[in-house]
C-alpha cells in the first residue's frame, strides 16, 4: 500500500490554507488522490485543512491543534478511524464535528462510526456534491445542539405564521408550539427529517408546512405512501423507468423524485420499504442522482427528503427490518408529534373547525356541539387522533343536517365512554358541613334513607329491580327496608 504522501506537504501541521473562514478541518485519508482532490475541494469552500495519512500523524495534529471538522477513512495503514474518534475525545473540547468515509463493503463500520460520535458518513466512491451535502448536515446539528430548546416562532404572530405555512394545523398546546418552533428553526436546511408519531397525528401536514415555509415553496410537493404501493412497483415509481424495462412498460415515465426535483418528496410510512429498496435511497440521499429501471445513466436531482412513520424504527433496526446507514439518513432532524390524548385542550377548537368544514363540504348547517357531548369527546381518548375526530366529526354532521349535535349523534363508542365518565364521577353534589356540625350517624342514616326511597319510587317499589339498581342483594334490602320502617304492605310493592 502507497505511504500516502506523495505529492503532499510532510509535516503533520502543515495546512493547504492558512486564509480558511469556515475553521479548520483534520483530514485523515491514505488514497493520495483522493486525499488531494477532498483537501482541495474544502480549500475552495473555505476551510483550512490538514492533510494526513496514517493514525500516528493524526493524534499528533490533534494534540497541537484544535479543529472544528474531522473527516477521516475507516480503513487506514496503522489503525481504523476509531482510533481517531478515541484521539478527538481525549485531545479536543469542545468535541469537533465527524464525518467517516467507507466503501460499500465496510458500511457497517461506518454506521457503528456514527454510534460512537461521528456525525455523518459517506460512502466510497463519493461526489463532492454529497461532501457538501454532509457538511450541510453537520453544520445543522450542530447549530441545533448549542441553540435553545424550540418555543412558540417569533417571526411573526402566531395566527400569522399559521395562516402563511400551517393553516390546517390547529392547537395551542406547548407541545405543538415546541413542533412549530423546530420547522422554523429547520425549514430553510436541505437536511432530511423524520417525523414520528402515532397515525392520524397530521404528519403529513407538517411536511406540508417544512416544505412551505422553505426556500423551495413555489416548487413541487410530492407525497408518496409506502405502504399503499405494491412492493413490486414501488422501485418504479419512485425512481421511474425506462421503455421496455419490464413487462408492461409500454413508454418511459419519470418517477416521483425526478417529479419532485427543485421541491421536496414526503416518504410516509417509511417503516413499509422494502429493504433491499432501502438500499437505494440511501444511495440517492448521498449521491443526489436517480438511475431509471432499464436505464444505466444518472440523472441529477435536486431534492430534500422527509419521511415519516408510526413504527418504531429502532426497534426495527434491531429486528433487521430497516436498516441502520437509512435510519441515520433520514432522521438527521427528529420530530416527534404528540398524540391528541397527550392534547386535549385542543379538541373543542378543533371539533369546531371540523364543523365547519363538514359544513361547507356537505351542505349542512350544524351550529355546534352541546356542553355534555363536548365534555365526552374532550375527554376520549382517540387512539386513531386528529383523523378519527375528524371522521366522528364528519359523519355526525352528515347525519344530522343541522342544529346541535348531542352526544347521541357520535358512535357507540363515545356513548360507552359517557358511561365510563358518569361512572368516575360521584352521583350528588359534595354537601356542605354546617357551621354548627351535625350528628353524622343520623345523617348518613337519612341519606340511606332517601337513597332507598329513590330507587323504590324509580321501579315501582319491585325490590328485585330495586336491589340491582342499588347493587346489594335483594334479602339485604328487604332487611334494611323492615329496620327501617318501610311497610310490606305498601300499595305499591310488588316482586314481578
């Protein structure tokens, strides 16, 4: 194998620029040509760089100099690049930012790079392109790392920044102001996002929203459902095909990101891709260029990626189901919606809002929703979210026509949940000690009493029904009734 430094500057803490902007970047790379075609490229880019070979050369530059970028190999003549991760944690604070080249071949090295503190990774053979997209990336994170926590956007009033990026998205509550904190702080980076969160939470609203509120807007939005597109055509209609590629393609057609080039593509339900498919987008995100089905030439593409699920990723990662090199791809921006349980102050507005819409879709002229129905509907707990409200919403409207919908008008289920809700209350009103006490014995006496009498008036005095509705058994009640006065005789007693 080459030393490495053929054509290079010798010493260790030698740079190819003294003038760099942007910091200075430790280079680690035992191809020459490589070496000096990245050193170059960064040179160009602002960065004063120092070109090394070997680990040996690496942990001295370390230990004279500080750097804001490491980008170094995985396979190298004295060690591996963790050795230089283990050499930054020890040499510089604050910790500079990493990027680990691989080959196809050692991939999984470089994903385990990433689990011990590298910040992204590129695969060999890479372009410069997709170094600059790297740099993008890390440069991102790490903004957002030493940034505060996200809060309400201050750019504008709230009810004018909805009414501008994110009108269907509705709610006060502090986690989805924190949500509408993170698409502004992240909205104008070509960095790819990964919204999770149970369905029906409005992910794809919140794609909608990134995209809007981007430099791309005016571009085109592409929404493709992974899980809605058979797996065997699913490769096609992504990145397109050429005539004649397989049977049944009768002419070329482009695929949804060649569509989406200059804009933003949204993968929902990512978690549904196929895996060997999975391959490919990692490729695409790295590279930013589409191979047709039948085709062998490239095409450049100019598109940001969000992908969404409902699954746990991680989990499927361990199963083998997703894999890893993809899940660091895409989720270089993480957020994460709330579920509407975890939200219920927002539901009269947004029950609101659905009338409305309901109303103008079909017609009708619903006026609202009555205290106890509200109350019923706030306090459900929706697992399918904002969706199913929306569809409970909808229908009753649909039905109903017009006035004021009542808790009668929603699904069997909302009427169980009205039983569970009066279940949990108490059935009285809590009574009030007077100022000069009371004789508690004769007065629990009296509320039996009284207790007792109600449940006997309600059935007409047939002790069988009178002994469910007060949950004892009927010969206790009989007994209670004699102790305390009640005749057997009373006109209205009966035991039908």
């Amino acid at each position: 194998m080459e030393d490495g430094r053929e054509g290079e500057l010798s010493s260790n803490t030698d740079v190819i620029n003294t003038r760099g902007t942007r910091g200075r970047c430790l280079l680690v790379e035992d191809d020459s040509l490589l070496r000096r075609f990245v050193a170059s490229h960064l040179t160009s880019r602002g960065w004063e760089v120092t070109p090394t070979a070997m680990i040996a050369d690496a942990r001295a530059a370390l230990g004279e100099r500080t750097y804001k970028l490491i980008l170094t190999d995985v396979f190298l003549p004295d060690g591996s690049g963790f050795d230089v991760l283990q050499a930054v944690g020890r040499e510089q604070m604050p910790k500079p930012a990493i990027i680990v080249m691989t080959a196809d071949a050692a991939l999984d090295h470089a994903v385990n790079a990433v689990r011990h503190g590298a910040g992204d990774f590129l695969v060999k053979p890479f372009s410069m392109e997709a170094l600059d997209a790297a740099l993008s990336r890390v440069a991102v994170v790490e903004r957002l790392s030493l940034a505060p926590p996200p809060t309400m956007p201050e750019r504008a009033p709230i009810a004018e920044w909805r009414a501008l990026y994110a009108p269907d998205i509705l709610g006060k509550d502090p986690s989805l102001m924190r949500v509408f904190g993170m698409i502004e702080r992240v909205a104008d980076t070509d960095c790819s996002v990964l919204i999770t969160g149970e369905s029906g939470t409005g992910k794809e609203l919140i794609a909608r929203a990134l995209h809007d509120m981007s430099n791309r807007r005016g571009q085109p939005f592409m929404a493709v459902n992974c899980a809605a597109i058979p797996e065997a055509l699913l490769e096609s209609e992504l990145f397109g095909h050429s005539r004649g590629a397989f049977t049944g393609a009768l002419n070329a057609r482009p695929g949804r990101f060649a569509a989406a080039d200059g804009g933003t593509i949204f993968l929902d339900e990512i978690g549904e891709m196929p895996v060997g498919l999975q391959a490919k987008i990692l490729r695409l995100l790295q590279e930013k260029e589409v191979t047709p089905l039948g085709e062998t030439k490239s095409r450049k593409i100019d598109v940001r990626v969000i992908a969404a699920t409902n699954q746990d990723l991680d989990e499927m990662v361990r199963l083998r189901t997703f894999r890893e090199d993809l899940l660091y791809r895409l989720n270089v921006i993480p957020i994460e919606l709330p579920a509407l349980r975890n939200r219920k102050n927002d539901i009269p507005e947004l029950v609101d809002h659905f009338i409305k819409r309901a109303n103008k879709r079909r017609g009708r002229s619903i006026t609202g929703v009555d205290p106890r129905a509200m109350e019923v509907l706030s306090s459900f707990d929706w697992p399918g979210n904002i969706r199913q409200l929306e569809n409970a919403v909808e229908r009753a409207v649909l039905l109903k026509a017009e006035g004021q919908l009542s808790i009668e008008d929603f699904p069997e289920k909302l009427r169980t949940a009205t039983a569970r809700l009066r279940a949990k209350r108490s059935p009285w009103e809590e009574p009030l000690l007077p100022e000069e006490g009371l004789d508690l014995k004769e007065a629990m006496e009296a509320f039996e009493t009284s207790l007792l009498r109600q449940a006997l008036e309600r059935v007409a005095w047939n002790k069988n029904r009178a002994a469910a509705l007060l949950q004892m058994n009927r010969t206790t009640l009989v007994e209670k009734l004699k102790k305390k006065g009640f005749t057997q005789n009373d006109p209205h007693e009966g035991d039908g």
